[in-house]
C-alpha cells in the first residue's frame, strides 16, 4: 500500500487504544511530575465542593432562622435579622471568598506543573521521530514527500499538546468532581442524587453526537494541512522551476484550493462545536428545571430543605458543568486524536531493510565486492519487471569500476546497493567474502564513502561540512586533505574561506566548489569503498581539471564505483561495466571493450566526437 493510500485508510479507522499506549509511552517517565498537580486537584475539587455546602449552611442555618426569628410575635416590627445572624452570615460570604481565591491559586501551580510534563514529554517524543526517520530506508523517502514527513513531525506532534497537557487533568478534575459531589447530594436526599445522575446521560449523549460528526472532520483537517506543507516546501524547494516555466499563477491557483479544503473543514468544525455546546445547555436546562420542580414536591414534606435545593442547583453546575466542557474540549481533544493517528503511524513505519539478527559489525575490509547473479526491482511486486536483472562482477581491493551506460540503465541502482540502501531480492552481494545481509548497515555504511549525482551541503560552514562523516578531526587536518586533493584553492577563495556558510542546502556554493567540498569531505571520511555518482554539470575547464586530480587523489587505494562520465575516468578505470536495461552487456578494460567493437566502442566514439 503506498503512503498515500495508507493516509487514506486511517482517515477512515476509529482512533484506537493503541495510538493511546504509543503516545503515553513517552508521558510515563513524568508521571511523577504529575503526582503534585493532582493532589491540588483533590484540595481544589473539595474545597469547590463545599462552596454550595456552606451556601446551604448560609441559608438554612441563619438567613432563614433569621426571617423566623422576625416572625415571632415578640420581634420588634420592622427590624433586621439578629445580629448573631449577621455574624453567620458575614463569615460564611468571608469563606466562600477565601475558597475560590484558594482555587484560583492553585490552578496557576496546577497548570505549570503539567505544563512541565507535558513539554518534556512532547520534546521526547520529537527526539524520537526524529532518530526514527533517520533510520528508516531509502524506499520510505522515495515515496514520501518531504513536507508530509516534515508535517507530522512538526505541526501533528504540536497539536498533541492539548492531550498531554489540560485534557487528561480536566478529566481527573470531572471524575473527582462527580464523586465528590454525588457524595454531598447523597447526604442530602438520595432521590435528588438519583434525578440528577438520570440527566447526565443525556447531557453526555448530546457530546457523543459531535464525536460521531467530528472525528471525521478533523482527520481530514489534519491531512489537507499536511498537504498545505508539502506544497510549500515543494513550492519553496523547486522555486527555481518554479519561476523558470512561469508557474507561478497555477501553483497560487492549487494553493489557494487547498486553502479553501482548510476553510470548509475548518467551518465544518466550528458547526459541529456549535450545535454541541447549546444541545448540552439545553439538556442541563431540562436537568435544572427536573429539580425545581421535584423541590416544590419535596421541601413542604420536609424531605428536604430550602439551603438544599439552592446547594443542589449549584451542584448540577458542578456536575454538568465539566461535562459540558468535556464538550468544549473536545474540539482539542478530537483534532489531537486525528494529529496522534497521524504520529503513530509514523512511528509504527518499520524501516524496510533491519540488520538481521545476530548481525555482526563488518571487520576492517580489504574492499573486496563481488555482485553474483545479483537482481532487484524497487518493490516487491511479483508482476513488475527487474530493474537489474542478473548482475555478477567482481571488484578487486582498490580497483577503480566504472560503470557506464545510456540514462535509466540502472547504473545508480547498482551502487546504491553496496551501502545496503536496498535489499536485493535475488543473488548475493558479498564484501570481503561477507554476505551484506549479514551484517551492521551502520557497520557497513562506516567503511563507505559516497558522493552522489546530487551533491548535498548541510546548514554550517564549508569546514562542518568537510568534518562531517568524522566530526573529530582537527581543523588542521582537514585542511591538509582539502590541500592533498588540490580544492584548498578554491575554498580558500570563497568570501570566508573554510569557514564560509554555506547556508541551507548549500545553494551558496558553486557545483563545481561543491563537488570538490564533497570529494574533500568523502577523503577525510578515508572508506575503504567509494562510490561516485558523478554529476554530469559541465564545469569551466580550471575547475574540470581541479577535479579530475581531485577524483584520482580520492581514488587512489580505494575500491572505487564510479558512475562515469568524464572520458578520462573511464578510461583509466580498472574495470568497465556497459550497463543496458538493468543488464551488464559488456565489460572489461578500456582496451578489451573497444576491440569488441560493441556498445562500448559506439558509446566512446560519440564520447570523444563530443569532447
Ligand atoms: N527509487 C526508485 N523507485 C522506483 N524506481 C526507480 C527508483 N530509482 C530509479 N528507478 C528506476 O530504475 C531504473 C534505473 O534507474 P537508475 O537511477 O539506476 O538509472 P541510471 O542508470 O543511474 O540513470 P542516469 O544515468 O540517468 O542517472 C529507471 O527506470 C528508474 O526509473
Ligand atoms: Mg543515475
């Protein structure tokens, strides 16, 4: 199934527990951060408990007493309550005060201290995405697009905040709240308590409703803003393109759809948000009338009384009430579950190629590479034809193998599988009489060097970049190899020299200065296996020259692979492969293959015709 088609099918699926277990795997080692902000939540939940309490308390034990007090015929006519009266009262208005700042105090603790978990968890969770992309394999970033990658790791793992942060406290705080308060009522008059809990369902009903529309909604909220980020960095890398065909007015047109895919879900959201909350109002309406009315039965039979029933009102509020913000939060909570779908399954994409087990670190090789009766295909369809069918070579320490062929041969295929960034389906690809299906990729990958078609430069200066497969040499030292290869010169004329920025992508840096950047950084890595997909950019001819020593000075000593171009690497190569629709049709020195008088020869002819 492709990523796409994957992307597809989730939007489709139930959010599951298992997505739950994925993301808490990385709340776990903060739990105990979360210990103190709920023990405030129990002193919190309790002391907003007896607000009503001592409501109650205000009025059946001295508002009323008070009025009584007045109606008695020994009470002076037209007087205020008894001053014992007023004192009850003053201090229980003074408690109710004191008990609200309490709570409002504790909240601001509360909310740091989840904030605490919740990032660390959140940053956790990044690192991880981040070392897990790292190790998935090359077939994942063929079919990815780069801004849907760059999406879930970013704006998806953002979204998760609400789900680790104020959602689980708030459901502590509804839970506690319920039990608290059914206790109090309990005490109160059971039947109460009973009609009360009755109702809740209903609230709860009209909640589920927006969860039956929601969900759907918000999963495709999440996939078209991943597709707005992917058509920005595609937008943003190809910018070049881009302005080159004139592309401009299109490419703001398919924006500009997506957008409005964005607006309508985003509207369709906000109704479904909007007709949840007010059909909640209206059920905790019904709820508060069912009270009143059951008080008009039960207060003139003494079942229950006048400070009970205006506790009781205020208690549905402290029932109902989170429920209905359960409701509110939903909208987070709905648009976390579809961002926490989104993460898990990139968390559960398996890199495609994994060390078997038991495999060993590859031993300092000599560079010996035999390819025998090698066949691949990109993927594992049975009905797809091979892209290299049958490849059986043999590669001799420090031997130079160039690899030449018309464009879609399979020439880079083939190098790309000695690092082991494919698998190979058929045959057996051997280094140093070692099967490399039996081995470390990391291993493997620590004794190559690769220069690709594409050369890449990483964000940092031109002296990052040539330390970068072995951070731990010296300046100086990869300075004396930027020397010994000969692209000391021209670093040395770039604006700062080795400590130039190369800025992202090192669109900076000429192709010419980068291909020798590359080749510097690829001699201080010093593999024992290089393998050169040469760039076919044509560069003036100081710089050609500056490159062919260059290449040689790497080559020298190395089991080298080299996706040629340049007559003279071919031609000094100790083995050429002509390599034809994924088939190796010829091979041998430069000599051998011309007096064959095949491919070769043609391609060479029209090689030095060119030149
Ligand atoms: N990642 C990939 N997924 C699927 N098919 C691929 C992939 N890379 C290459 N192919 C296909 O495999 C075949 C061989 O491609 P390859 O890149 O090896 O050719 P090449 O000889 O290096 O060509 P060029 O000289 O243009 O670089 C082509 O048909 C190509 O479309
Ligand atoms: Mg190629």
């Amino acid at each position: 199934m492709k990523y796409d088609d994957i992307d597809e099918a989730f939007a489709r699926a139930r959010p599951s527990l298992n997505t739950l277990r994925h993301i808490l795997r990385f709340v776990r080692p903060y739990l105990r951060y979360l210990i103190p902000p709920l023990i405030i939540e129990a002193f919190w939940v309790l002391s907003t408990a007896f607000g009503p309490h001592l409501l109650k308390m205000a009025i059946d034990g001295f508002i009323l007493p008070g009025v009584h007090s007045l109606q008695s015929p020994s009470a002076p006519s037209g007087g205020t309550v008894p001053g014992w009266a007023w004192t009850g009262i003053a201090c229980i208005a003074g408690l109710m005060t004191l008990n609200l700042a309490f709570g409002s105090a504790v909240a601001v603790i509360q909310r740091l201290s989840i904030q605490r978990a919740g990032q660390r968890a959140l940053n956790d969770l990044r690192c991880w995405l981040f070392g897990h992309i790292q190790r998935l394999s090359m077939d994942f970033f063929d079919r990815e697009k780069q801004g849907r990658i760059i999406a879930r790791v970013d704006r998806d793992v953002e979204n998760l905040e609400p789900l680790l942060t104020f959602i689980p406290l708030f459901f502590v705080h509804t839970v506690f709240s319920l039990v608290v308060v059914t206790g109090m009522l309990m005490l109160y008059d059971w039947r109460l308590c009973g009609l009360i809990i009755a109702f809740s369902p209903l609230v709860f009903a009209a909640g589920l409703v927006s969860e039956k529309f929601g969900l759907p909604i918000y999963r495709r909220l999440r996939r078209t803003i991943s597709r707005m980020t992917a058509n920005i960095a595609e937008n943003v890398t190809g910018v070049h393109v881009v302005q080159a065909y004139g592309r401009e007015e299109i490419n703001l047109g398919r924006y500009d759809e997506l957008l409005d895919e964005y607006r309508s879900h985003r509207v369709a959201a906000a109704f479904v948000r909007g007709i949840t909350f007010p059909s909640m109002l209206m059920m905790f309406g019904v709820a508060r009338g069912a009270v009143i009315a059951y008080a008009g039965y039960a207060i003139p039979k003494g079942l229950m009384s006048v400070g009970e029933v205006a506790a009781a009102v205020m208690y549905i509020g402290m029932v109902y009430g989170p429920i209905m913000m359960i409701a509110h939060l939903y909208d987070h909570l709905l648009s976390s579950s579809a961002s926490s779908e989104r993460v898990v399954q990139l968390m559960e994409r398996k890199p495609s190629i994994v060390d078997a087990p038991g495999a060993h670190s590859i031993p300092s090789i000599t560079g010996q590479v035999v390819f025998d009766q090698v066949s691949f295909k990109y993927d594992d369809d049975p009905a797809t034809p091979w892209i290299l069918e049958d490849i059986s070579f043999r590669a001799e320490p420090g031997d130079v193998v160039a690899l030449v062929g018309p464009t879609g041969a399979g020439k880079t295929s083939i190098v790309n599988l000695i690092p082991r960034f494919y698998q190979v389906q058929r045959g057996v690809l051997s280094i140093d009489g070692i099967d490399v299906r039996d081995v470390t990729q990391k291993s493997l990958h620590q004794q190559m060097g690769i220069v690709l078609q594409e050369n890449f430069l990483f964000t940092g200066t031109v002296m990052d970049n040539l330390k970068y497969g072995r951070p731990e040499v010296t300046d100086e030292a990869a300075i004396r190899a930027a020397r010994a290869l000969g692209s000391s010169t021209i670093i040395e004329k770039l604006a700062d020299g080795y400590q130039t920025d190369v800025r992202e992508r090192g669109g900076a840096i000429s192709h010419g200065e980068r291909q020798l950047i590359c080749f510097t950084r690829a001699l201080i890595a010093n593999p024992r296996i290089l393998i050169l997909d040469e760039a076919t950019s044509a560069v003036d001819t100081d710089t050609e020259i500056l490159i062919q020593k260059a290449l040689w000075k790497l080559m020298e000593g190395r089991t080298t692979f080299v996706v040629a171009h340049r007559l003279s690497t071919v031609r000094h190569a100790d083995q050429i492969l002509v390599v034809e629709d994924g088939r190796i049709t010829e091979s041998g020195t430069h000599d051998e293959l011309l007096s064959l008088n095949g491919s070769y020869a043609e391609m060479f002819d029209e090689f030095v015709r060119g030149v």
